[in-house]
C-alpha cells in the first residue's frame, strides 16, 4: 500500500518501539519528528536517520509547554501524534509540578501537549495514537477520587491506572474532536525488550532486564513497532476504527472502566484542571 509522506512526532522515541517505529517510517519516506528524555540517545537517533529533534522530560510540565510551543511553530502540519512516553516506576514519587509521577509521565504529560497542539492537529485532520498496554486490564484498579495514587500505592497499579488513562483519554478525544477532524487510537504493542522499567523496583523489571527472562516472555522492539506503524500509516475508518483500543491490530475490550464515557469525560476535566 503506498501512502503519502506524512510528518509523524513520536514521543518516547531515543528507545524501544519509539525508536523502532521512527526507523521504519523514516525508511518508508516519512518525515519523523523525534521526542525523547535522554539528550545522547535523542540526538544519536536523529543523527542515524537525519532526522529533526525535540528534547523534554516529561516529570517536568514545564518542559512539556516548551515543547508544544517548539512543535507548533517548526511544523505547521502534523499529521500524526504518537503519545508513545511513559513508563512504570519505583516509590511514589512527587513531581516538581506536585503530581505522582507515574500519573504525570504516563498521562498527564501526554494530555497537556496533544491539547497544546490541538489548533495544529485539528487543521492537520491528525491521527493521534496513545502507546497504551494490557497493564490497564491487569492491574489498573482506577479511582477517579485518586488519580494521585495515594492510597495503597503500588508501582504495577499506578502504571496500570496510567495506561487505562490513556484508553479513556483516546475516546473523550475521539468524542470531542472527531467532528472536527482528529482520529484517535490506543494500542499495547506487546512486552518490548527495552530499557522500560530501568526506573523501577518492582519485580516487573526482571522480566524486562533479566536476560533469560527477557527472552522468554519479550518481543524485539521492531515487532513490538508495527502495530504503531500500522496505525499511523493507516486510513482511520478504513484501516482501523477511530477511537478504539487494539491488540495485534484487533480491537480488544480492555478493563470494563474502559468503557467508561462518564468516567473518561471527567478525567479530562480533572487532567484539564490540573494543567491549566
């Protein structure tokens, strides 16, 4: 199938399926805009594929406003946004910005630079896609009262909540702003071989950083990148459906909070408050 060349930002590129799926669309003659944390990594990448760069670490909002800002005005058009940042942590953690850092990073981090940028993707007709995970029907034990994660804190259920946010947010958006354009998707690209989880205690980075068991139960990184690549080459309401969560390229019911339309409209009111 030959599609036009279209300007892909994918966050969380300098590693994993972020920097697995920046290579094949540059390879298919995309221009892709790179987002990473790690200043070495980012610019290594973008040196491999001559590609453009944006730097930012996502437990700082600030550095998030900045970058909406740089995006804004160095591409006029983008026509695919690839929320793919997050990751699972160690101890609770509060950000500069006064929020738990799993929630911020994983979601909120997310939200406020797609709502920066909606004047672009709206004129755009942009794709935007959320790398989300089983870890929503897993472990998210959701509770709108507690989006800091303050009771009973775990890193598993605090990443699971984090992905389950980024389902509800690609239907309210989906919601909001079909009518004008956008098209929206989520997807678990599988248990990637990466450097996710480097940041945590939990016992879920030995299966991402113990070799053995990193083999077994783990996909390379390009694997774990086409169904990214799937969607963001793809003709929402053709190829996939719009606003849905997929799974090998299968839409898949996560958690039954999922599902939640109330729900998902009140957690952008509560992440619309807490960015503004």
């Amino acid at each position: 199938m030959h599609v036009d060349p279209r300007t892909i930002v994918i966050t969380g590129a300098s590693d994993g399926i972020g920097a697995a799926a920046a290579r094949e669309l540059t390879a298919r003659g995309h221009r892709v805009v790179l987002v990473g944390r790690s200043p070495e990594k980012t610019r290594a990448l973008a040196a491999e594929l001559g590609a453009p760069f944006h730097l930012a670490d996502y437990a700082e909002l600030d550095q998030v406003r900045r970058l909406a800002a740089e995006l804004a005005a160095a591409y006029p058009r983008i026509d695919v946004l690839a929320n793919n940042a997050g990751g699972i942590m160690g101890d609770r953690t509060i950000t500069v910005d006064g929020y738990e850092k799993t929630f911020q990073v994983n979601h909120l981090a997310g939200f406020l630079l797609t709502t920066l940028l909606l004047p672009t993707l709206v004129a755009s007709d942009a794709t935007v896609i959320q790398t989300s995970s089983r870890a929503a029907r897993a472990f998210g034990r959701f509770d709108i009262e507690d989006l800091q994660n303050e009771k009973a804190y775990s890193p598993h259920v605090a990443y699971g909540n984090g992905k389950l946010a980024n389902i509800l947010f690609t239907r309210e958006l989906d919601r909001r702003y079909a009518d004008e354009g956008i098209s929206t998707a989520a997807f678990h690209p599988g248990i990637v071989g990466s450097n996710f989880a480097s940041d945590t205690t939990h016992p879920m980075r030995f299966v991402y950083h113990t070799p053995l068991i990193k083999n077994l139960f783990t996909t390379s990184s390009s694997k774990g990148a086409e169904q990214l690549v799937w969607l963001a080459e793809g003709q929402p309401g053709t190829t996939w459906e719009r606003g849905e969560y997929y799974e090998k390229q299968k839409v898949v019911a996560s958690s039954a909070h999922a599902r939640d339309d109330g729900l998902a409209r009140r957690l952008w009111d509560e992440s619309e408050q807490m960015v503004a």
